[in-house]
C-alpha cells in the first residue's frame, strides 16, 4: 500500500475544538507577553470568554444535519451540539465566578484559564466521539487539565492532596477503561461504536464473556467519571480541596461529559445487549443516589454537602440512562442542562460569600444570610429548590422527565426510589434555606467584593433555573430532536 | 518456539513488575522498571509490532526512565521509611479482593482467543509493506483526529508539570 | 391591531414588577402613576384591540394569540395562548376602564398609607390576574388566573394586616374562594378526561358537534363542578360570606373586587361555557334558582345594615345574583349586559362611599351620618346617580339591564323567577335610597370630631367618581332594547338566543308585542314604589322605621344578624373541623404519628450518614479498594449474572 488514501474529512466539523485550543495559546502567549504590571489579568477571562462564545457560535453541523468526519469516528449530532452547548455554558459560568475567586486565592495565572479551555475540548470529543479511541483521548484531555487545575492552589496542602488523590485514583480506574476498550476492541475488532453494534448483532447479542467483561470495565471507568458509588470515594475530598471554581466546574463538565460517553457507548454500541447492562447500571443508580444523599446529610460543609449531592445527582441520571429510552435520553440531556444552572449558581454564591483561603464554608456560616444579603439569599434557596426538585424550578422538570422515563421503560421500583430519594435529598438541601432565614448570625458578612462578572454568571443561573422551571417545552423539544439520531 | 519464548519473557515481565512494588530501594525499583518496559518490549516484537517496540525501548527505557534515576540520586533518597499501616483491617481483604479479580479475569480471559481485527492486516500483508509505514500511514489518515488531540494531552501534561513544579509562577 | 393583546397583559405586570421590587425607593407620585399609567395603557391597548376586532365580520371574531407551550405531559398539552373575541373584549374593556379609574382615585384616597408602594403593586397584579383570567383561551390558564385573583383578593384584603379583623377577612375570603375553587379544578379535570382537551375552542366545538346529549349526566356534572367554582368567586349563596367581610380592605379595593374584577369572574366563567350549559338543563335550573334567591335573600339583609359598604356588599350580592338569573334561564348577553353595567355603578358607589369615609375621617356607620349634602356635593351628586341607576329608573345604566333580566326570566323561565325578581327589585330600590336618605339628608348626626374634618375629596378622587357616574347613565344605551349594539356584538360567542329573538317570539307568540313595554313600566313603576316607601320612612317620618323594627323584632334581628349564616356555618362547619384538626387530626395524627415517623426517619437516615461517613478515610487505597470491589461486582454482574 503506497497510496495513501484521502480520507473523508470535514475541517469545518471540529472548529470548535480549534478555536478553544487556539483561544487557549492566546490567552498563555498573552499571559507571558503581557507585562506582570497588568497584574489585574481581567484580559484574559475576557479572552477565553470570547473564544467560548466563538465556539458555541460554530458549534454546529456544517450542512446542518447529522455529520461523520474522520472517518466516521467523530459524530457531529444533535446530541453531541446539545452536550457542547451544556459544556460551553459550564465553561463560561465557570470562568464568570472564577475571575474575582482566583485573584482573592493569588493563583491568577494565565494556565488557569488555559487549562478550562482544553479541558472543555476534551469534553466535547467525549460527546462527539464516534469510536472509543477518541472518547478515550477526549477523557484523557479533559481528566488531566482537571487535575492539574485541583491542585492549583499550590501552596495549599489540601489542595495538593486532592489532586493527587483524583490522579492516582483517576489513572487507577483508567486502566480498567483501557483495559475494557482493548477487550471489546479483541473482541470484535472494531473500535467504532456503530461497528461494535453490527458486530453484535450480526451475533444475535452478546454471550462472549470477553466482551461482557470489556463492556463492565468500560461501565467502572466512565463511572468514575461521573462519580457513581462504588467509585465516587474521591468526590469529597477532592471537591472540598479543589478551588471552589473548579469544583462547580468539574461537578457540571466532567460529569455532563462522562455521561455524554456513557449514553453514547452504551446505547449506540451495546444497545442490543441492554439486557446485559441495564441491571448493572440499576444497582449502581441505586447505590449512588441512597449513598450521595444519606451522607450529604451529615455533612456540615458546604462543598462537602455539594460534593455528595453531585453524587446524589448522577444517581438519577443514571436512572435515566438505565431506562435507555429516548425519554431518558433525553431527559439527560435537560437534566445536565438544568443541573449545570443550579449547580454552578450554588456554588457561584458560595464563592461570594467564602473568604481568602477557604474562609466560611461551613453549613452555620450561612446563618442569618437571609437578612443580611437577602437577593444572595433568595438565589441561593432558588438553587436549592431546584437541586431538591421543587417546581416550578429546572431540577423539578428534569427530575419529572427522568422518573418518567424509568416508568415509561417499565423500572417502577427504581423510580420509586428515584422519588424516595429526592424526598430525602430535601432534608439537607431545605436545611441550608432554614439556615440562612431562620438563625441569628453568627458572623460578619460586612465587606463582601461581588464582581461584576459573578453577578452576571449568578443571574444567568437564576434565569435559566427559572427558565427551564416554567417553559422547559422548548428545550425539551431540542433535546428529543438530539435523541434521534443516537440510535 | 515462539509460544515458548513468549512465556519466559511474560513470566520476566510479572516477576519485575511484582519486584518493583516490594523493593524499599527506590533505585532498585526503578531497575526493576527498566527490566519491565525491555521485556514488555520483548513482547511486542514477538508480536511483531517492531516499531512499538522500538518506541518502548526509547521512551519508556531511554528516556523516561534515565530521568527517573536522576532525580532519584540527585534528591539522594534513602531506603523508604516503613509506613505505619493506618488500614490495618484492609489487608485481609484486600488480599482476597485481589486474588478475587484476578480470578475471575482468568477465568474469562481463557474462555475464549482474542482475535483482533485480521481481515486486512495478516502478517504477510504487514511484513509487505512495512511496520513503520503501516503505523504512520493509519496515523495519518484513520486516526489522524486522535493522532492530533494527542498533541494537546502532551500540551496540557506539559504545562501540568510546569505549573507544579516551577517555584514562582 | 388584535396582535398587540400581549401588551394588555404586559403593563399590568410590569407595574406589579418596578412597584414591588423598587416600589421602596421611588417616589410616592412615581408609584402611583406608573401603576395608573400601567392600567392606562393597558386600556388603550384594550380599546384597539376592542376596534380592530370591529373590523373583522362577525363571524371571524375570534382570535388566538400563542404565546409559548406551556406543559406538555404525554396527551396533556397546554400553551399559554390568549383568546380575543367578543366576549373576552367586553371583559377587558371594563376590567382595564374601571380599573384605570380605581387606580386614579386610590392615588388620591391611599395618599397617606405607608403601604403605598405594596398597594398599588397588589392592585396592578389584581387586574393583571383578572385579564389573564379573561384572556386566557384554555381552562388551565384561566384557573391560574383565577388562582391569582383569589392571591390578590386575599392580599388586599388583608391589606390593613395589623387589624385581626382585616387579617380574618382576607382569611375568610381565601378559604372559602378555595372550596369554590376545589370544584373548579374537579371540574377541569372531568372537562380533560371527557373531551381530551382543556382548548376553549376545542371543547365547545366538540359540544356543538353534537356528541353530548341533552342533559348528559357527565355534562351536568361538568356544570355544576363549574358552577360551584362560580359560587365562590362570585359571591353566591352559599359560598357568599366572605364578600360583605372583604370590605375590610381599603375602599377602593372593594370597589374593584365589587365591579371591575373577581366577582364577574364567576359571570363571565358561565357566560364563557354556555354552550356547556345548555346542554345541561337541571344545571341551568339550579343556576338560575340560585341566582335569584341570592338576589333576594341578599336584598333582604341589606335592608337593616348600618355600615355604607355593608350596604353596598349585600347589594353586589345581590346584582350578581340577578346576572345568574339570567345566566340559568339562558340569557348570557343579559347577564353580561348587567355585569358592565353593575361594574359602572357599583365602582361609583363604592368609590362615593369610600369619599364620603374620607371626608368623615373613617367613619362608616350611616347612623352617623345624615345632612352631608351639601358639604360634599360632588360626591353627593355621583352617589345619587349611582343610586338611581342601581334602583332601576330609566334611562339610567341600571334600569335597561335589570329590566332586560327580569323580561327574560318571565319569558324564559317562569313567573316565579319574575315576581321573585321583581320583588328584590322592590328591596333594592328602598334599601339604597334608605342608604341615599340616611347619610346625605335629614338631619346631621356626625360628631364635632369628624365635623371639623368634614371636607369635600380632591380633585383626583372626584374625577373617577364624575367619569363614572357618566358611565352609569350612558352605558345602559349600549343594551337599549331595539338597536341592542352589545347584543350583536357578543352574538357570535353567547349565540343567537340573544333576547332580540327572544322579543320576536314574543311579539310572534301569545304574549304579544306589547309585553316589554308593560314590563318596562312594570319595573319602573316597581323602583318608584322602593324609592317612595324610603321616602316615607327616612325623610318624611323619620321614627318610622324604628316603630317597624320594634313590631317585627324577630325579623328585624334575623335580617340584622345576616340570618346568622356566618354562625350557622360556624357551628356546622367551623368548629367541628377545628375541633377535629386540634384534638384528633393535630393532637394525635400530626404529633404523635406523622411528626413522630418523620423525625424517626430523619433521625435514623442521619444516623446511618454519620456511620457511613466513616467510610470515607480520605487513604487512597482505601478508596481503590472500593472501586475494586465495585469492579468485581459488575464484571461477576455482567459475566455470570444472566
């Protein structure tokens, strides 16, 4: 074979990616050329902010349709248009709250906002991925711009920690990922998913323990991404050592992302065997909500509360992913949406109202909050309706599209659960909100310096929770046009 | 012959590996890292992937694992202190966890041969056209996306490591 | 022209937006016109809306404005979409005029209060929620509608919230607009399970299709549900006890629960579903009996009370009662007819009321009153007309719309409803110029205190009043018998049996054409009676009443004390439920069984959080381990499990 063949490619289906990774040398090159006088480095935000905005305006099929370029590995659909959207708003909400947050920590540097932008590429080519090699490259990407951005905080040990933590662990349950692919690939010689799907059907299914087993160890290694029990032991502490920034932003991206792959495997490659994986993922949905909202419960730490209740979170869409409807599909897809307004908002006010170094972060420094900041207040009880599934809120629709998924697919007893959950999930999100109106203060809140730019991402988070509380009609149109084409 | 050569060399690989996790000596350690990577290298040229060889030998061996042992000697590391086992009740378990998993990828692994993907690429057809150009030939044409995505991953690892390491930023 | 309908909405909402947020801040002038402004523009908007529907032939008077889907849950499908039509027109005109002419007078009349900025952003989300309410064409946004009036009642209401009386009222009202409002929603549910479907549009074309037969019991079912909502928001029996006690508010609330919203709402409903109703005859009967004994039982109370706005709720009882009547007997036009009219003349009494209120710094009891002719002459002046209109003497408002009912009743229905009618016609009359006599002639009863306040209201009150007094004795032309304007125009919606038909039957029938013309000075004769018994008693011999009220003692008490409903409900409904709620419900239930479980559960799920927080040992084998646990778990799952 002398000939090379040309292959068929689209330029124009990865722009996006180009222009974030383009986005993201300016903002380094600029970092370094700019003069350390510039100091305050606002620049640069609004760098990577108009490189997001670029990517979202490209973020879309070239002829409008449903698109395979490089040789069919890379799917330009509406699902994955749908997650790059979902990515790209966490993106942008992050860098919003971040820009007063990393300049009161002193780690305002260049590779920040660098290290968010590659981040984000890795997680659209998990979206987008067509094959499992690049979904594995995408994770990669994504994985390790996020450890280097937990331990940003260099100079703080618990920082260092967490990031370690979630690198050990990370590359620990990348192995099994790994490990899993290369026995599907031995298996049934493909890598691309519509190729594995072909390949098991022309068997009638799957009975190759082999493949089995390469389909479980893929199931561990995204599940880690996603943090379901049993492999979600690092959330907490890494959540809680991370910059406050980068733990909302890592408890919206990777996860939409994780799940984006998880969907995107399981029903378009092992759709035929959903016999076979659906009873794993119900077992796990189970583990993970009870799990994440049992010990949210005893938490007295805010970040630590969040982190469980992000592991609480992927427990229901879980749900959604074990039903393996279009319902669920795209139930997931709005709940993503919803999760990741209320989640970054929450965590937008936490940053306002934490100090240098982690200052106030506990669940009783909220007291009185609701008298003092009473507009901070009322945003935060928002989020935490919405987390709780309180209509007219986001999470109450999302969580409604869900439980109704698992009906529809017959999974009465785990929406049950779904329901019982929720129910307790209320008790610790309720309790902040009884805090913050109910109790004395115990502390100043006097001075607090709220950025232009976190008042921005907190309203946008309040209008989109709201927004999708009470007209989720169209949104939820758009996610079902982006179910169709994953099957 | 092969089959056999193939066991020896595995057999090499484990035993290092297993070695590596034990030894208290960091720079024995890193010895015994070396002594994987060459065997894993091994492995692959009897699975004729000389090129991945090739590239093993020179990262991982060369490379990489020179800078290992500098850093070891240059940050003059004594034998490790014996850590206080804060898990005690773990190891039991651990142990049988351990030989648990194991088991059961045995027990799947040897229910059936893996086959890849054959169709195009026999043996013959590869040792016709040659290993190099085979790899770069599907590198730059089916695989070019991830091939390309691969230059950010060493982007971001590469600023990681500037980002920890360097004292003032 | 009819695209601009959003904005009717619009303006209300945003006043009720900029007042409640930054209501604090600005200027009391600022508030005060800019929910006046609201309400203004929303009127103009009304009005072009009202001309280019005009402008279309009459059979394609019907537009739909979509705004967004709303929910969508499997076959359940609702969007927010707003119906303009005759109807909903007639509706908004009077809702957004009257409204604007409350607003003006309550800038003037709350100028003092300190709730200034809360008030007006109630008003604006009272009319705002009475538009949508009109406006909206499915059943499932007019019950958010409706919902939202009975907030904003309940708010104004209570808007004095420091007086546990004006608390208890709005208290009262809530509750017992919830009862009405159970049935309502019962019956929206029956109306989806049967016709698949919550579209004005859709249900009543299905009805017209002809697939119900006459008299259905699900149909009757659908009605009296609906109907039992009705009752409550538009104060009939038995569900009317808490509109005498919703004068608690500040009077210009009264005036605009009174006239412009909540209480034609439950009017309107049935007007909106006539074709519903008629095909449900004994729904229809129970309508108009209702209606009428309403009419005559409230008449009767307000004949002894002594509180001016007392007097004016056991009057709007009344009125709406009459708008009843002619619903049951199938003459919606009449029945709206009244409500325009009623709207025009009840805002104008309420408003005199509450300027006579002002000019005594407070004072509401009539027996205080007398003599006030002429230092408040305006208000005396709008407050006879207002009086006139209301007792039925051509050619004011009042007279062409309740003769129109009771022609209908007597020719629809049957002589009872008329002589029932007619004799509440009596009571009417002679209880309004008693009110008339007692506070603005004879002699002056009003107390030094008072007396030196005593002062005829500013400008921006006396306006309104003026402009609706006009309103009260030019809007009964709009209805005037022969060239029926307002009967053409709602034709397409309440359909062709309007009462021009009714009056060719007439004239074609047994009765003969001279009928509306006897019944015309029937009723005028019948107001001339009242007027002249109130003469007699109030001005001509004053001691008079009180000898009647001693020979009759027992029915004197018995009227006084409202036939001691209110206790009768409390002894039947009230205080067993509290009761219950307390000593079984509350005592045992709710502490002992429902506390105590969730508390035992939240208990228990805390404990069960602290015990498995210690798994969490922050080692990281530790937590490797976990996910080869995990591992072995799903690959034994996925290899074995089947």
């Amino acid at each position: 074979m002398t000939n090379v063949s040309i292959m068929t490619f689209n330029i124009l289906s990865i722009l996006p990616i180009l222009i974030l990774s383009g986005f993201g040398m300016i903002v380094l090159l600029v970092d370094v050329l700019s003069s350390r006088r510039l100091g305050e480095k606002n620049l640069l935000a609004y760098i990577s902010l108009i490189g997001i905005i670029l990517a979202a305006i490209f973020a879309r099929s070239p002829a409008g349709t449903t698109l395979f370029s490089f040789n069919e590995s890379f799917a330009i659909d509406n699902y994955s248009l749908f997650f790059n959207f979902i990515f790209l708003l966490s993106t942008g909400l992050t860098i919003l709250i971040s820009h007063s947050y990393i300049k009161r920590e002193e780690i305002n540097h260049g590779e920040y906002y660098a290290l968010i932008l590659f981040s984000t590429i890795g997680m659209m080519l998990m979206a987008a991925g067509a094959d499992l090699l690049n979904i594995f490259i995408g994770l990669e990407v994504m994985s390790i711009s996020i450890y280097i951005l937990t331990g940003f905080k260099r100079s703080k040990l618990i920082s260092n920690e967490a990031s370690l933590k979630y690198f050990l662990l990370g590359a620990f349950a990348t192995g099994f990922l790994l490990y899993g692919i290369s026995l599907v690939y031995g298996s049934t010689g493909a890598i691309n998913l519509k190729q594995i799907a072909s390949f098991i059907a022309s068997k009638g299914g799957i009975s190759d323990p082999v493949l089995l087993m390469g389909m479980g160890l893929i199931i561990i290694g995204l599940g880690f991404k996603v943090a379901s029990v049993p492999f979600h032991a690092w959330v907490p502490d890494v959540y809680e050592g991370a910059p406050t920034a980068i733990t909302a932003f890592m408890s919206v991206g990777p996860k939409a992302a994780g799940f984006a792959a998880f969907l995107r495997i399981l029903i378009t490659a092992f759709g035929s065997a959903h016999d076979e994986w659906q009873k794993i993922i119900y077992i796990l949905a189970i583990l993970t909500m009870t799990t994440g909202n049992v010990i949210a419960i005893a938490q007295t730490n805010i970040k630590r509360m969040l982190a469980y209740s992000s592991i609480a979170h992927a427990g229901y869409l879980l749900i959604a992913l074990v039903s393996a409807n279009d319902m669920g599909v795209s139930g997931t897809l709005f709940y993503m949406l919803a999760y990741t307004f209320m989640n970054i908002g929450a965590f937008a006010i936490v940053i306002v109202l934490s100090r240098k170094g982690d200052e106030f972060i506990q669940i009783n420094d909220y007291a009185g909050l609701g008298f003092k900041h009473p507009l901070l207040a009322l945003a935060m009880t928002l989020f935490m309706f919405s987390m709780a599934g309180v209509p007219p809120t986001a999470g109450f629709v999302g969580k409604f599209y869900i439980f109704s998924a698992a009906i529809k697919s017959g999974y009465i007893g785990l929406a049950v659960i779904g329901v019982i959950n929720s129910v307790i999930s209320v008790y610790y999100y309720l309790r902040i909100t009884v805090i913050m109106y109910m109790k004395e203060p115990t502390r100043e809140f006097a001075p607090l310096t709220i950025s232009p730019l976190i008042v921005a991402a907190i309203a946008i988070s309040v209008i989109g929770t709201l927004h999708l509380g009470i007209f989720p009609s169209k949104v939820m149109e758009i996610a079902q046009q982006a179910t169709l084409m994953l099957k | 012959m092969l089959a056999y050569l193939f066991y020896i060399v595995a057999a090499i690989t484990v035993t290092t590996a297993v070695y590596l996790i034990f030894e208290k000596n960091p720079v024995f350690g890193a010895l015994y890292l070396i002594q994987t990577m060459v065997s894993l290298a091994v492995l692959y040229i009897l699975l004729e992937a000389q090129f991945v060889a090739a590239v093993q030998i020179i990262v991982y061996a060369g490379a990489i694992m020179v800078l290992f042992l500098f850093v070891i000697m240059l940050l003059n590391l004594d034998i490790g202190e014996e850590t206080k086992n804060a898990l005690p009740y773990q190891r039991i378990p651990a142990i049988l966890m351990g030989i648990a998993l194991f088991t059961i990828i045995c027990i799947v692994i040897r229910s059936k041969l893996l086959q890849g993907k054959q169709d195009q690429y026999t043996t013959a057809f590869v040792q016709g056209v040659g290993n190099t150009k085979l790899i770069g030939n599907l590198l730059f044409t089916e695989y070019l996306l991830p091939f390309e995505i691969t230059s950010i991953l060493l982007f971001v690892a590469a600023i990681g490591a500037i980002m920890l390491a360097k004292r003032k930023l | 022209m009819l695209n601009l309908v959003a904005l009717i909405l619009l303006f209300p909402l945003i006043g009720t937006v900029i007042n409640g947020l930054a209501g604090k801040r600005l200027r009391k002038e600022t508030v005060g016109y800019l929910a006046c402004g609201a309400i203004g523009l929303s009127f103009l908007v009304s009005f072009m809306v009202f001309i280019g529907l005009l402008q279309l032939p009459p059979d394609e008077r019907l537009f739909e404005k979509h705004l967004f889907r709303w929910i969508e849950s499997g076959s359940f499908i609702s969007a927010a979409a707003l119906q303009v039509d005759p109807l909903s027109v007639v509706m908004i005109l009077v809702i957004t005029g009257v409204g604007f002419l409350i607003h003006l007078y309550s800038i003037g009349y709350m100028h003092h209060d300190k709730g200034y900025h809360r008030y007006f952003c109630y008003l604006n989300l009272f009319v705002f929620s009475m538009l949508l309410l009109v406006l909206s064409n499915n059943f499932l946004l007019m019950f958010i509608g409706w919902e939202a009036v009975g907030l904003c009642s309940y708010l104004l209401i209570g808007f004095w919230f420091e007086k546990k009386s004006a608390s208890d009222a709005a208290k009262k009202a809530f509750v017992v607009n919830r009862v009405g409002d159970f049935g309502f929603a019962l019956g929206i549910m029956l109306i989806f399970l049967t016709f698949h479907s919550i579209d004005f549009t859709e249900v009543f074309s299905a009805v017209s299709h002809g697939n119900f037969e006459k008299g259905s019991f699900t149909v009757t079912m659908i009605t009296l549900l609906l109907f039992i909502g009705a009752t409550g928001k538009s104060a009939q029996i038995p569900l009317y006890t808490w509109l005498p006690d919703a004068m608690e508010g500040p009077t210009p609330v009264s005036a605009l629960i009174h006239a412009a919203t909540m209480v034609t709402a439950g009017v309107y409903m049935i007007a909106r579903c006539n074709a519903l109703y008629l095909l449900s005859p004994f729904t229809m009967t129970v309508v108009a009996s209702i209606g009428v004994i309403t009419a005559l039982f409230a008449a009767s109370v307000g004949l002894v009370q002594n509180d001016i706005k007392r007097v004016l709720a056991y009057s709007t009882i009344s009125q709406l009662g009459y708008m009843f009547l002619a619903c049951g007997v199938g003459a919606f036009t009449a029945g709206v007819f009244h409500l325009m009219t009623h709207a025009f003349f009840k805002a104008l009494l309420f408003l005199a009321s509450g300027s006579v209120i002002h000019a005594l710094s407070g004072e509401q009891d009539i027996r205080k009153m007398g003599g006030l002719k002429p230092h408040i002459p305006v208000t005396y002046k709008t407050f006879l007309i207002g009086t006139v209109a209301i007792a039925g003497i051509p050619p004011f408002a009042g007279f062409f719309s309740k003769d129109e009912i009771l022609l209908e009743a007597l020719v629809r229905g049957n002589f009872i409803y008329w002589s029932l009618g007619a004799f509440a016609a009596l009571l009417t009359a002679f209880y309004m110029f008693r009110l008339l006599f007692m506070t603005f002639h004879g002699e002056c009863r009003v107390d030094h205190h008072a007396m030196e306040h005593l002062h005829e209201s500013p400008k921006n009150m006396t306006l309104p009043l003026v402009a609706l007094a006009g309103l009260s004795f030019v809007g009964g032309f709009f209805g005037i018998p022969g060239a029926n304007a307002l009967e053409h125009f709602l034709a397409p919606v309440l359909g062709g049996h309007g009462h021009t038909e009714v009056r060719g039957a007439v004239s074609a029938g047994h009765h003969g054409a001279w009928l509306p013309y006897l019944m015309m000075v029937i009723s005028t004769a019948i107001a001339l009676v009242g007027i002249f018994l109130a003469y007699q008693m109030y001005i001509k011999k004053p001691g008079l009443s009180k000898k009647l009220a001693e020979r009759f003692r027992l029915i004197h008490k018995l009227l006084l004390n409202k036939y001691y409903v209110d206790e009768i409900y409390d002894a039947i409904f009230i205080n067993p439920t509290k009761k219950i709620s307390t000593q079984v419900l509350w005592k045992v239930i709710d502490v002992r069984m429902i506390d105590g479980s969730v508390n035992g559960i939240a208990w228990l799920v805390g404990r069960i959080g602290s015990v498995l927080r210690h798994l969490q040992t922050g080692y990281i084998r530790n937590y490797a381990f976990y996910i080869v646990v995990g591992c072995i778990l799903i690959i034994v799952l996925a290899v074995f499990g089947r």
